[in-house]
C-alpha cells in the first residue's frame, strides 16, 4: 500500500502541476484539493450571509476550509484506508503536517522564498492558463498578493526545516526542480514499500 501525500506551500509554486504529475504516475491516488473546497464554501457564505464585509466573509471560509479538508482528510484515511489521497493545501499548518509525517503521511513543501517580486510575476505569467485566477488580474493586484506569498515562502522554508519537512525551492527552473522532486517522491514510495 502506498502512503498518502500533502502538498502544501504558497500559491503558484507549483502544487497542483505537481499534484498531476503524481496522479498521473499513480493513477490509484485519489485528489483532496483545497481550492474547490474553498471556493465552495465561499460561495455557500456569499448565498447564506449575503450582506457580511468580505474581509469577514474570507476569515470564515478560511477557518472552515481549514477545519473541514482536515476533517475529509482523516475521515478518508480513517474508513477508507485502502485508497490513497493526495492532499493538495495553501493553508493546512505545518505543525500539522510534521504530526502527519509522524504517522507515515508524506509531506512536501512547495515556496519560493529567495525570488523577487518581479520574479515571481513573472513565474506566474509564464505558468498562467485560462483557467487560473491570477491570469484574469492585473500585474497592480498581482504585486499585492505576490509580496505576501513571498513573506509566507520565508516563512514555510524556516518552519520546514525546524519541523524536518521535505522543502522545495519552485523559484527557479520550476519544471526541473518539480521533476527532481518527482523522482524524490517515488524513491520514497518504493522505500516505504
């Protein structure tokens, strides 16, 4: 049986594509992604408190997203331990996630922390589809998230090490780097086989 998987990190550094890759390696995982589970009950707040701030719509969606893939994640592990997930999360806290490897979950940590906000716009405007987000914002709004992301990627670089977490740098050569990575991940399976 192989072990689940969490990828965690900032956005646009590459969780998904990596998810993708593992899932088309490994056709027998099976996908938990926070964005639609976000978008989700974001929505559900807009329909049920049409009048709440955003600023307090966002807090709530965030806190249940949080409560609430932990929740699926376990849940599925615990009734469903035949089948493998991987978990794919801007938000599930590292303190968690070093709890989880201590009971055989795989974690991965995906940032950028040594780039420039220039860098990283760029980065995004180079991996943008048509069915991302950021490629319907401005490089204005882009600069506003892109300087948070990259205080969040200082910050998961020096939580991972302290909590002995597999790293990984998407800054530069974002393909090469997730292909490495790949590679990391099914010597890994193979070993805990």
């Amino acid at each position: 049986m192989k072990k689940n998987i969490i990828i965690v990190g900032v956005p646009r550094a590459g969780k998904t594509t990596l998810t993708k890759m593992i899932l088309k390696k490994y056709p027998n995982y099976n996908l938990i992604q926070e964005d639609i589970i976000e978008e989700a009950i974001h929505q559900t707040f807009i329909r049920i408190m049409p009048k709440a701030e955003y600023e307090e719509t966002m807090k709530a969606t965030n806190e249940m997203t949080k409560v609430l893939q932990a929740f699926i994640f376990k849940q599925s592990m615990e009734y469903e331990p035949d089948l493998n997930y991987v978990l794919d999360s801007n938000t599930l806290p590292l303190k968690a996630c070093k709890y989880l490897q201590q009971h055989g979950i795989i974690v991965i940590v995906l940032a950028y922390p040594n780039e420039t906000p220039e860098d990283v716009l760029k980065n995004i405007r180079e991996h943008d589809t048509e069915h991302d987000w950021t490629r319907m914002n401005g490089d204005a709004l882009m600069s506003y998230f892109i300087n948070a992301w990259l205080s969040e990627s200082k910050r998961l670089k020096k939580e991972a090490k302290k909590f002995c977490l597999k790293f990984v740098d998407t800054g530069k050569n974002r393909e090469q780097v997730l292909e490495e990575t790949m590679n990391w991940l099914e010597e890994k399976l193979k070993d805990d086989n």
